[in-house]
C-alpha cells in the first residue's frame, strides 16, 4: 500500500513552549477512573476498586482470574490504563467468587484493594464517566510567562481529540497488521481482529482531525458540520452556521465533529461533506472493510475540553503540576504535546 502510515499529526497551538521530562517516576503520572453508573448494591456481579502501580490493566485481570478462580472472560474492565503511573480503576467478577477469606488473602506486587461494591450487571469497556489526571512534568525548560498563556488557551479552548499513539501499537503494528488482514495475508483470531479494526478506524478519525487541525476549524466548525452536545453522544445537524452556534462553540456546549468509519452515509453536508469525502477517498479499502465486519457510522467530537484544569508550578520553576479531567476516550497525552516536547 502506498499510503504512509508514519504519518505525524499537527498540534492546535504549535511550536510547543519548551522541553520537559514526563513519566520520570512512577508518581508524575496518576489517573483515577470515574464510572458512568451507580452502583445497584445488589445483583451477580462483585465490583474491586484496584489501585495498581507499575502494572498494565490486563495483568491486573489475569491476577484477579488466577486468585479468585475465575474464567478471564467473566472479569470486566472499562478500559485500559498506562501501566508506567499509578492508576486506580474498577474490575467486576462474579459476586460468588468473593468470599471474605479469598479478599483478605489477595496480595500481589503493585495492587491494592480499595473498595468493593456490588452491582446487576458486568462492568462493560467504555463505561467511563472521566478520568482524573494528576501529571508532573519534571526539569522543565520553559518561559513561564509562555507556559501560563498556553495552559490558558488549552484550559479555555481545549485540545483536538486525536486517538493516541497506543491505540496503533508499538511502531503502529495494528496498522500494519490490519493492512496486512484485508489483503488476505493472514487471518487473526477474533479478539485482535478487533484490535486492528478498532486502530484502523481511529486512524481514519485522526486524517480527517488532523486536515481540520492544519486548517484551523478543529475547533470552530464548517458550514454543514455535525455537532455534539458537550458531555453527551447526542448530535445534530446544520447547514449555514449563525450567531447562536457560534456562542454556543466558544462556551464548549457543542463541538465539531468526525466521522468514525462504518456502514451508512456520511450526516455531514456543504464544507464539512466536501473535507470529509476528499480526506477519507484515498482510504477507500480501508473503510470498506471497516463496514463489511459491520461496524456502523459514528461520530467523535473533533475537541475536548479539560475539567476543572488547574497547575501549579515548583518555586524553582523546574517542576509544573498539572490536574484535570477528560471523559472516556480522550488522551491525556494530547493535552500534553500541546504544551512541551516530552525528554526521554
């Protein structure tokens, strides 16, 4: 295939301010998981609030399967979390398997029980109300001044909404694998099928984002786009834009939107169509994949907007601390790469 797959994709407020080293130790990197449910308090399934240090989220689920005797498939996760930071999330597994003897005996490096609830159904990947972020950047090499506006700007206006570089894999070999699936060189056990499918329509997302981004609308619209409701998967359509959605854009209620590829016929119309259509032609073996295996047209907002962002900076200056929330499916580290160059 000659489309390239080592693409970059533009940042919103380029060039970056300066330098700093991320992910230094453990503790710059902290996230707690917020889930989008209550919980019943009764019902099959037992709820573990995990606080793991230094351990991926799949790791933590086989430990949990082996100790509590468990089939893999029955513990639920809501999504995967870094595993170089400390992060605390929710595992469910059947209640049955939960005796008080099995809980206080659990003892694993890097893993800490916190808190255990009970609840109707499974915990399903996605159900995220937001994750909390609490990030240190270390050593930094900026102007202050210049830090200050761009974290302003970003608290305000927010960030583009790319899917991250983990969702690829490592030198993007989801890409390349999918590539190499739909022109039959191989044919993957169901669960990584997933896996490639899932990188490659993101990856589609992030073409039309990152055109968006290089003209500067990620943030401000186009005549016919498709908007989203802020903390909502709820959309409507326009076709010209007019007072009332532009304040509505520069309040954060609504957001641009674009496409997540899949069977249906693109909502967008007039400019936003056009972009669309010109940017996703090129990757036309890609989407009709994509729909084949039956996913369903989607939307994504274009652009996500930190809550409650604060930070802080060390009285030397060489540490600046930075706390906010993003719902399910945004990056921290977007957020990040519109502010320094992170330093190995």
């Amino acid at each position: 295939m000659s489309l390239s797959l080592q693409q970059t994709f533009p940042t919103a407020y380029a060039p970056v301010i300066g330098q700093a080293k991320l992910k230094q130790f453990i503790e710059d990197f902290v996230v707690v998981e917020t889930l989008s449910f209550p919980f019943s308090g009764e019902g099959e399934h037992g709820y573990l609030r995990i606080k793991k240090t230094n351990q991926n989220t799949q790791w933590v689920s086989q430990r949990l399967s082996k100790h509590f005797s468990v089939k893999q498939r029955d513990i639920g996760y809501a999504g995967l979390k870094d595993r170089h930071a400390i992060t605390t999330q929710w595992f469910s597994l059947p209640y049955k398997y939960l005796g008080e003897e099995k809980l206080a005996a659990f003892s694993e490096e890097g893993m800490e029980i916190l808190e255990q609830q009970r609840h109707s159904g499974k915990l399903r990947k996605g159900a995220i109300k937001y994750n909390y972020f609490e990030i240190t950047l270390r050593d930094v090499n900026a102007n202050k001044k210049d830090l200050t506006e761009r974290l302003s700007l970003i608290k305000d206006f927010g960030v583009p909404n790319y899917f991250d570089e983990q969702r690829f894999g490592r030198q993007r070999q989801n890409l390349n694998a999918f590539v190499d699936m739909i022109g039959g060189r191989f044919k993957p056990k169901r669960d990584k099928q997933r896996i490639y499918t899932s990188a490659a329509r993101s990856w589609l997302f992030n073409q039309v984002l990152s055109v968006r981004v290089a003209q500067n609308n990620w943030a401000t619209g186009l005549p016919g786009d498709v908007y989203m409701l802020d903390g909502s998967k709820k959309v409507f359509s326009t076709e010209e834009q007019d007072d009332v959605l532009r304040q509505r854009l520069v309040e954060n209620d609504i957001h641009p939107t674009a496409p997540l590829w899949g069977a249906g016929e693109l909502t967008t119309n007039l400019d936003a169509r056009q972009l669309e259509q010109t940017v996703l032609d090129e990757w036309i073996d890609w989407r009709k994949f994509l729909q084949k295996v039956g996913l369903k047209q989607q939307r994504r907002a274009t652009r996500v907007i930190p809550a409650d962002f604060d930070y802080d900076y060390s009285q030397d200056l060489k540490q600046l601390r930075l706390a906010f929330k993003l719902p399910s499916g945004s990056y921290a580290t977007n957020l990040i790469r519109e502010i320094i160059e992170p330093l190995a």
